[in-house]
C-alpha cells in the first residue's frame, strides 16, 4: 500500500505507540502503598470487600468514579502531527 513518505509499517507502529502511552499513563495513576479505611474524599469508610480487592485504595467507589470521569486524555496526536506526516 502506498503510504507517500511513510515507511511500511509505519501506521501500525503510531497504533503500538499509543497503545504504549496509554498503558503507561494508566499504571501512573495506579495507586501504590498503604491505602486508608476512610475515603480521603467524602470521610465515609471504604467497605473492606474494595479494601481486599484493592488494598492501595484511598477513595471509595463513587469518588474514585467522579476521580476517574474526571480525567481528559490529553496525548501525543500521531496522525496530526506534522512529523508523522513527512517521514
């Protein structure tokens, strides 16, 4: 397939590298070390089925989800960037 200045391959590699990045940005936001009993949010207490499940938890369930609703992916746009397009 003709891809004008694109090497072969070139289209599934933008495809692994964000994948890649994707992976990355979530282990970053992974939670690590002693969690809490109490939700540093609301206050309320975490249940322990989430504290077993998650022992790194700090927030319960619902304020994790308004955590994690809130967070905009902002990367790396690889088809529009002016490089990708000239190699």
């Amino acid at each position: 397939m003709a891809n004008g200045w694109a090497h072969d391959g070139a289209v599934q590699e933008q495809i692994e590298d964000t994948v890649t990045d994707a992976v990355k940005n979530a282990r970053a936001r992974l939670a690590s070390g002693e969690g809490t009993r109490f939700c540093e949010d609301c206050g309320e207490e975490i249940p322990a089925a989430r504290r077993k499940a998650q022992p790194s938890s700090r927030t319960c369930v619902k304020c994790q989800a308004d955590r994690d609703a809130a967070i905009r992916p902002s990367g790396f746009n690889r088809r529009g960037s002016k490089d990708s397009q000239l190699r």
